[in-house]
C-alpha cells in the first residue's frame, strides 16, 4: 500500500517474516536472521527508483547497450544500534554501497534523542541516501538523523524501517515531508513509554539478546 509519504511494503513474504518476528518466542538467532531476510526484500522497494543509464557491452552472441546504475554509489546510513540489522541484509543486494553510521539514544525520561556519534560518507549531495532504523515510533531519533544528514549535505533521502507508528510517521512528514517512509507495517499507536503497539519488543535487544 502506498500513500503519500508512506509505503507499506505488503509482499506476503514480508508479511510473513514479520509476523514470525513479532512473536515473542522467536529466539535471536532466528530473529537475527529474519531481519536481514527482511531487510533484502525490503531494499528492493526503496531501491525502485534508483537512476540508470546505458552501457555498451558485449554478450557472447553481440553487442548491446544494457542498463546501468548511473551516478555515484548510493549511502546507506545506519541508526545505532538496531539499524545495522537492516543495513546488513540491504548490503547483501548492494554491496558496493558506501554506508556510514549515526549513533542516537533516546533518553527515558524525555524520550528525546542524544546523538553520541556520527560518521557518514562524502558526497552525499551526489547520493541517493537511505537511512535505516528498524522502528519508527517516537519519530524524534528519525528526525535528528535526517536533520544530521541534510546538514550533512543530503538531498536526496529515504527512511527505510521495519514497523511504523502512527505518531512517527506523523513527525517524520512533519519534519522531513520530502523524506519518503518505507516500512513492512504501520501498527496501532505508541504505549506510555514510547513503545510501538503490537509491535515487537525492542529490536535492539531481540536482535542482539540484550534487555
């Protein structure tokens, strides 16, 4: 489903796979592995629109002009910690990626962000730029990341997550409304402590077997 600002990756394997991960018994090992199966399949919608252009080449039979990327290599942009579990299964699609990384906690009192670390590649003005974060609920930490990047020089950005809350999406189009949101699933809403209902936990802590 696609709306403006938002698409809703609904490929029944995606489904799928998320529902699996929403379920608390699933180990981390297997949740692990399920995110960077996700996260493939999810890459190829954000990817959709990436420009090309023509190369000539020859197949064993002749000549031809064949499609090709055109342009510099695209960023991905990891949000610490969760957002290298997406990023890694994106890099197994597109490994010549140039990838940086952008380090936010949400403090739990204010549930506002606090970046502790930032690193992100050159030339991002040239860049297609994704950024990636499993859960989109709050939107704070989101919207600092992109605030960092386009102060960083990018203009041409998605937001690639997991799950979405209603809230989040709401403040990313807010903030960002030229950043496009993609997501396996908008849920119900966000609980008192800035958790996204149903949800799944915190993905940090699945994914690495922390509490």
């Amino acid at each position: 489903m696609t709306q403006p600002h938002l698409t809703i990756v609904q490929h029944p394997l995606v489904q799928h796979k998320l529902t699996i991960m929403r379920d608390k018994n699933t180990s981390t090992a297997g949740f692990r592995r399920l995110l960077r199966e996700i996260s493939l399949l999810l890459a190829y919608e954000v990817t959709r629109e990436l420009d090309l252009t023509t190369t000539t080449i020859e197949t064993p039979v002749c000549q031809m002009e064949a499609p090709t990327l055109e342009g510099k290599k695209l960023a991905l942009i990891s949000i610490l910690r969760a957002g290298n579990g997406l990023m890694d299964g994106i890099l197994e699609l597109i490994p010549a990626a140039r990838v940086g990384f952008i380090g936010l906690y949400r403090d739990p009192e204010t549930l506002q962000p606090v970046k502790y670390y930032s690193k992100v590649p050159a030339d991002l003005d040239l860049r297609m730029v994704i950024a990636v974060d499993p859960m989109l609920a709050t939107g704070n930490s989101s919207v600092a990341a992109i605030d960092l990047l386009k102060e960083a020089g990018a203009k041409n950005l998605r937001f690639l997550c997991l799950l979405a809350a209603p809230e989040g999406v709401a403040r990313m189009r807010d903030a960002h409304p030229d950043v496009p949101i993609f997501t396996a699933a908008l849920d119900e809403r966000l609980d008192d402590h800035g958790y996204i209902v149903p949800g799944l936990g915190d993905a940090g802590d699945r994914m690495f077997g922390t509490k």
